[in-house]
C-alpha cells in the first residue's frame, strides 16, 4: 500500500542539527528535479524580497518565509513527519504510533511537495514555504515542471499494491496514476452529512476532511491493515467503523473514487 499525502503549508521550525543531504533523499530519480527547483527557490529568495513573496503568493506578515527559502542550503533538517504540521498531520499523529504502526507508516506514506516532489516521512529535510501552486519564473508551474519526472520514478514506488490517494487537487495534478496502476488506485473524499428540514445534504469542509484523512490514515496504521485493491480497502475502513460508499470506474484501469460520509464535525 501506498498513501499520497498533501503537504501542510504551516511547517515546525528546523530547530538544530545537520544540513539538508539532497543525496539521502528517497525517490533519487527526482534529484535532478529537486536540485533544480531548490536553486531557483534559493535564487529567488535571495533577490528582491518584494518579488519573491509575489511569486510565492506570501502577505507581508509571511515575509519571514522569504528569508527562511533564502537560507535553505544551510537550515538544520528533520525527518519530514516532524516538519509537516497541521490538521491532517495533527490528526494522524505519527509520533505517538507505536513501533509496528510507525514501521507500516515510514513504508507506506509518501508526501507531496512542490520543492521536493514527493518524499517519505522518514527524509531529512529543512522547513520550507513553496507550494505546488507556484510558478517559479524559470521553471514555470510546479504542478506542471513536476509531471514528467513523477511519470518516470512513481509507478516503481507504487509497487503492485493499492495507491491511497488523500492528495489535494493542487499535488494530484504532479502525478496522476495510469494504466494498471490507476486500476489499484482509490481516490477519497470526505462529505459531512446533515438533515435540513428532513432532507439530507452534503457538503465538503475543508478542516473536517483534512482530520478525517489523518485518522482514516491512523486507524489503518494502527490495525496493520495493507489492503491490496480499493475493494479490499472498502472492506477494511468499513471495518474500521466508516461508512463509504464506492464508485468503481465504469471503465477498467481508472481509479475508484471513495466518499467517506460522517455525520458529525469534530
């Protein structure tokens, strides 16, 4: 099994210890990309502050992301589970998984990111601000500069097992399974249900979908679950308590899409 991950756009601090080693990273056929997309961001933020926040998307209150980009060759790294932060990594809570589910995780979660392309939990890197959104001067819309490196190195990580893709639609569009792959492939989404004089309705909310994916994440974690296909992992969160409903493609090698309905916000 394999879960895509988005990032979170708040990040912990590097706090101390060793440098970013771009040649430890996991997924080296990104590194050429990674090296690329690093020293146009430090370039960046090294020039006229002004420009680089507008590039970046950053309000004056976020300059101090600027400088923090500017100083990224240098900044003490950690292992990406501790720098991403936020609802969905909040939710999922890594660090306090015991040794089995944290094993699990460490092989199977894989974060997507618009400087690095994607890395595991486990990467050493520096806390960073680039979204997938960006489009860096040179390099152009990372969504799109990312595609064909993803194309040549994610179908050997995604193995012959199901891909669990919880990505934002922003990182999905770095990488989009095909083929047999995409017929392993369960996409999610959360809906939150309530009854409005007697008649039921749906809608998505940001905040509750993001803490739902991380504790649908833990709760397969925590049971050792490895389904193999989405049928089995309707099986498995079903198990788990959720109630989803599944649409499988109406055409073979398209991936499944899951609505996972919770009727309460917490």
């Amino acid at each position: 099994m394999l879960v895509l991950l988005p990032p979170s756009e708040g990040k912990a601090a590097g706090g101390s210890g060793a440098p970013l080693e771009p040649g430890s990273l996991s997924l080296p056929g990104l590194a050429e990309a990674r090296a690329a997309v690093l020293e146009e961001l430090v370039g960046l933020c090294c020039g006229d502050e002004l420009k680089a926040r507008e590039v970046l998307g950053l309000s004056e209150g976020l300059r101090g992301e600027v400088a923090k980009n500017a100083g990224l060759l240098d900044a003490p790294a950690r292992p990406a589970g501790e720098i991403y932060t936020g609802v969905l990594y909040d939710a999922l809570g890594l660090a306090a998984l015991p040794a089995p589910a944290r094993e699990l995780a460490e092989r199977s979660l894989l974060v997507f990111s618009g400087l690095w392309g994607a890395v595991r939990v486990t990467d050493r890197i520096p806390s960073y601000r680039c979204s997938m959104g960006v489009k860096l001067p040179a390099l152009g819309a990372l969504g799109a500069y990312w595609r064909t490196p993803m194309a040549s190195v994610m179908p050997e990580a995604a193995g012959d097992g199901l891909v669990l893709d919880l990505r934002s639609s922003a990182y999905g569009a770095a990488w989009k399974p095909k083929g047999e792959t995409a017929g392993r492939t369960a996409t999610v989404r959360v809906l939150h249900a309530q009854v409005v004089d007697g008649v039921e309705k749906r809608s998505v909310v940001s905040h509750f979908n993001k803490a739902t994916k991380g504790r649908l994440v833990r709760d397969l974690l925590l049971t050792g679950a490895v389904p193999a296909s989405p049928a089995e992992l309707v099986t498995a969160l079903r198990d788990l308590g959720y109630t989803v409903e599944a649409q499988a493609p109406a055409k073979p090698l398209k991936p499944w899409s899951l609505d996972v309905v919770v009727s309460q916000i917490h």
